[in-house]
C-alpha cells in the first residue's frame, strides 16, 4: 500500500489560497517565490505570494481572508502548513495589494 502522493508544495498552496481568495472576492495572485528551508529537525519550504484586491472594500476583504487563512486546513498530501499569515498590505487608488507568507514542512 502506498501513501499520500507528494507533489510540489508550492504549486498546491498557490492553488489553495487562490481557491479561497476567490470566495472572497480576491483578484489574483500576481507574484509568488518560494525557497528551500529547513532546521536542525524539519525540511520543508518558505513561500511568499502577492494578491491583487481590487474595487472597494479591500481592507475588509483581506481582513477576512487573513482570518480564513488562520483557520483553514491545507490539503497538501506529503506536506503540512507549520504557518501562514497575512504579512503586509498597501492600498492603492483602485485597490489593495497583500502579502501572505508560509512555512510547509515535508511530512513523514
């Protein structure tokens, strides 16, 4: 019997938090970069993605998606999110841009 297939976390991660910056009402993810990390014990990967919000609003929409964020439960077979968190925001006249950081860990 074989386990969870491992894929790449990064590219899951993207897709999970653009699936759910989506219900909230978030453009797109217009910069994404992620870097190998590991400590003494765990390896894993840092990730950093740029979201575009645009129209009105913004604030509440990444306050809402920061809290989502918080609670959500990743589904990255092979991987686990050790932390994820809304890092910056700026607004701009047309809408808000936000930076989300996280730290995946290579499970088993």
């Amino acid at each position: 019997m074989t386990g969870p297939r491992r894929g790449d976390p990064h590219r899951m991660l993207m897709q999970a938090v653009r699936e759910r910056a989506e219900r909230d009402g978030i453009a797109r993810i217009v910069a994404n970069s992620s870097e190998a990390w590991a400590s003494a014990t765990f390896r894993g990967a840092r990730h950093n993605l740029s979201l575009q919000l645009e129209g009105d609003g913004g604030d509440d929409r990444a306050t809402k998606l920061a809290a989502a964020l918080a609670i959500m439960e990743f589904r990255l077979p092979g991987h686990l999110v050790a932390d994820i968190a809304l890092t910056a925001r700026k607004t701009y006249a047309d809408g808000m841009a936000v930076e989300i950081e996280a730290l995946t860990l290579e499970d088993g």
